[in-house]
C-alpha cells in the first residue's frame, strides 16, 4: 500500500547528503565559535582538551572535541550554560530532576522557540496531522518540554488545539468525543491508561472515536506496549525522542513506517560511542547517543552524551527523508552489564524476548560466577499449549545474535515468575565482582524527562 507521505519542510526533509554535510561543516564550526566567543565554561573545556573552534574544518573533527553531559548542566544550573546575553533569552524549560538534585535547564532565544516549532511541527506532520485534525495534548504546559513543545508545534500545522494537560482521564476520553480528536500526544503510561478508560467506559474505540493517531514518548516503551496502545484507543502510536538539553521534542520522531525515528539531521548532529570507553561507534553498532545542535542559539550543545542507548543508519525509508535514522532508545547507559567482557543491556534481552509471540511478558535474568567464568541465564515463561522447546532454541539462536554471547533459556510454564511491581528489575547481578560496579547498581531509566 503506498502511503501518502506529508512533510512539513519537503525540501530539508528530503536534503541530499552531499548538502547535509556541508550544512553540518558549516553549523557545527559556527555552535564551536558561539561557545568559544560566548560561554567562559565551554571554552575552558574546550581549551582543555588543547582545542579551539579552528581545529574544526569539517565533520569528520567533531570527534576530536570533548563530551557535554548531564553534570554540565547540572553544575551549571541556572544560567551558567547560556550563550547568549541574558535579555535575549525568552523561555526556560527544565527536567523534573531527582529529590534534592537541581534540574537541567533549557534555554531560548525567539528563534530557538521559532526552530523548536518547527521542529514539533515536523513530528506531527511525519505521522501525517494537518490543518484539518483535531489535537488534544494530554501533558501539561509547564516546565515539562512536551507540553509547550507539542501544542506550539500543532498550532505551527494548524491543527484545532485542546491543551487538556495530564490527568482526568475520563474527561479526556469525553473530549475525545466532544471534539472529534483525530491526534493526541501522551506519554506511554498515560497512553496505556486512556486506552483502559475507553474499555471502562463502555466504549468501542473503532465506532465511538475519532482518532487515527498518537504521538507517544518521554519514557522507554516496548513493542507490546505499542500493541496494547494501538489497540485500546484504535489508532497509530508514533515513538518520538527528545531531550531538555537538546531542546525538548523535536529531535526525531518516526514516520508512518514506524521503522526507526527519522533525526531531523539538518538541527542535530548525531554520533553513537560505546558508553564505556567513549570511542566512535560505526553506523548500526549498539552505544550512546550522542547529539551535536546546528542552530541553537541559547544553549547550544556539543557531542551531548544523551545516556540514552540506540543505533543510528543513514536513511532509505520509503518516505524519502534523508538523514539519519535511530532506532528505539532500548534503554539507559546506566543499566548496561558487562558480562566476559561484552556489554549487555537487558533493555535488548527483554527485546528479543518480546519479538517470540508464544512468550508472556514476563522474564527474569540471572548473571553469576560459576568457578572463574560469568554466565548469565534467562528464564521466559511460555503460553500453555505451545512449543517449549522450540521457543527455547528459537530465543538462544535471537540472543546470541544480538549479544554474541550464549545465553542458555529456560522455558516455565505462564504464571510461574513472580510479576515485578511497577519498574522492578528483572534482572539479578549475583556476581562476586561485577566489573566496574556499572548496572547491577544502576538506577531505572525514565530519565528522558525532555519530553
Ligand atoms: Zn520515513
């Protein structure tokens, strides 16, 4: 079936490489320059590192500059970020951040919050709203990006915009009707939740709704939550990805393909390292994201660890977007293990775990020393009346691909594991000494709080 593609900026959609790159040596020299010229931290860190923005002459550089993290931001809340003068700037946003902590702050110029729209815009344009849909955003308005963020850029399509906010699910549902909602924005919890009050309600999703699609993001959600999304409120849910530090919403989002998030490479510059060591990744390889902005103005950033774990490829979707690819954040940085050497992130295990349709959505992973070597082992459960074995040997044949490491699985009958409350770990570190301390320890993602 061929799709009717809609795009908000065809032409930079759809920029042929050799123009992207020339746009990405030009931008990222110019980010270098605004740093150096504006922001006595950044240009400290980059003297640091025995750089100045003349080092860079094209993008094959930019791996020679120093990473930007979360603890910049941190460290430098409030302002110590910006690069510009301060009455230039004419909003903040900011992270919910953990008790105690302060959060990462994002800052505006008028043409940051003019590119931002864009931006948005673009997102809702991919998963193909326009002038003539109805949107009701279910985050509210306020510091969290994604409120702002999605209700400037549906304004931008033209679409009618119902800025509902979080919360009162019945009456959203309400609206729903009321209004005719064809698009809605929510994060994946919330999206799960509005899905079980059309259900208790009485109501059947493909008869007494309008809605064709949502546009879903801010925590890591899986393949069967999509399914149950889709199902309950009878539409297309959308993944997109965004971060505070970026700029919120905006950074990609997928299209009506929904294979992988289109990067709006003409704003951002991605990489991808290996978390551990820092080193440049090849196109395809697992690792950290890492975003580099073209134009903005406020706070730009620079090789930005997002802490988030994903692959990027060039473009050869059938929409005709050029750029970069990325595929669904599998999880955070700090939820990798490494087991004989080899990173392992149980966000990719759950993955293969979930693609085996005879399997339940409940699993568990042991990782434990046995005489001098670390073995890690699975245990899924099976629905009644399927082939064990035969999900055995399909799962360890998945997992080895995946992980290049064998991992043996043990198939128990639906019903057996215990059901992990909310977030809980699925997985148990035994290990005497689990190398470097990372993971057993870390704490659960949720983070991308930028949108
Ligand atoms: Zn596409």
């Amino acid at each position: 079936m061929v799709k009717n593609y809609l795009y908000f900026n065809e032409k930079m959609e759809k920029l042929p490489w050799s123009e992207l790159t020339k746009l990405h040596n030009e931008k990222i020299k110019i980010t270098l320059n605004r740093m150096w010229n504006n922001n006595k931290y950044l240009q400290d860190k980059i003297k640091k590192a025995g750089l100045s923005p003349n080092d860079f002459k094209t993008v094959e550089d930019v791996k020679k500059f120093p990473f930007m993290e979360k603890q910049d931001f941190l460290a430098n809340y409030p302002y110590g970020l910006c690069c510009v003068p301060r009455h230039e700037l004419v909003r903040m946003h900011a992270t919910s951040g953990t008790s105690g902590k302060k959060p990462a702050v994002g800052l505006y110029t008028r043409k940051d919050l003019e590119d931002w729209t864009d931006l948005t815009a673009k997102n809702l344009v991919a998963i193909g709203m326009t002038n003539k849909d109805v949107f009701q955003n279910t985050t509210s308005s306020g510091l969290f990006t994604g409120g702002f963020g999605y209700t400037q850029g549906a304004t931008r399509v033209g679409a009618m915009v119902i800025p509902f906010g979080g919360g009162m699910s019945a009456k959203q549902v309400q609206f729903f009707i009321d209004f005719q909602v064809t698009t809605i924005h929510a994060i994946p919890s919330f999206a799960l939740r509005l899905g079980e009050q059309v259900a208790e309600l009485g109501l059947d999703p493909a008869k007494d709704l309008f809605l064709k699609r949502a546009i879903v993001g801010a925590e890591a959600w899986p393949e069967s939550s999509r399914q149950r999304i889709e199902k309950g409120l009878n539409v297309k849910a959308y993944d997109n990805y965004g971060i505070t530090e970026g700029i919120g919403p905006g950074i990609s989002c997928e299209c009506l393909e929904q294979k992988g998030l289109h990067i709006w490479s003409d704003y951002f510059y991605p990489e991808v390292i290996d978390p551990k060591t820092g080193e440049l990744l090849n196109e395809g390889e697992r690792g950290e994201l890492v975003l580099t902005s073209l134009f903005k103005e406020a706070n730009p950033i620079l090789r930005y660890r997002t802490g988030d774990i994903t692959t990027i490829f060039k473009s050869t979707c059938p929409c005709g977007r050029t750029g970069w690819i990325m595929d669904r954040v599998s999880g955070r940085k700090d939820e990798m293990l490494i087991v004989k050497g080899v990173n392992l992130y149980p966000s990719m295990v759950e993955e293969e775990i979930y693609k085996v349709p005879d399997t339940t959505d409940n699993w568990e992973m042991i990782i434990k020393t046995e005489g001098v070597m670390d073995h890690v082992y699975v245990t899924v459960e099976g629905k009644s009346g399927t082939d064990f074995a035969k999900i055995k040997n399909n799962l360890e044949k998945m997992l080895y691909e995946a992980s290049m490491m064998k991992i043996p699985v043990t198939v128990v009958p639906a019903g057996t594991l215990l059901v992990p409350e909310g977030k809980a770990k699925r997985y148990k570190d035994m290990r005497e000494k689990p190398d470097d301390f990372r993971g057993y320890k870390g704490t659960k993602g949720g983070h991308k709080d930028g949108e």
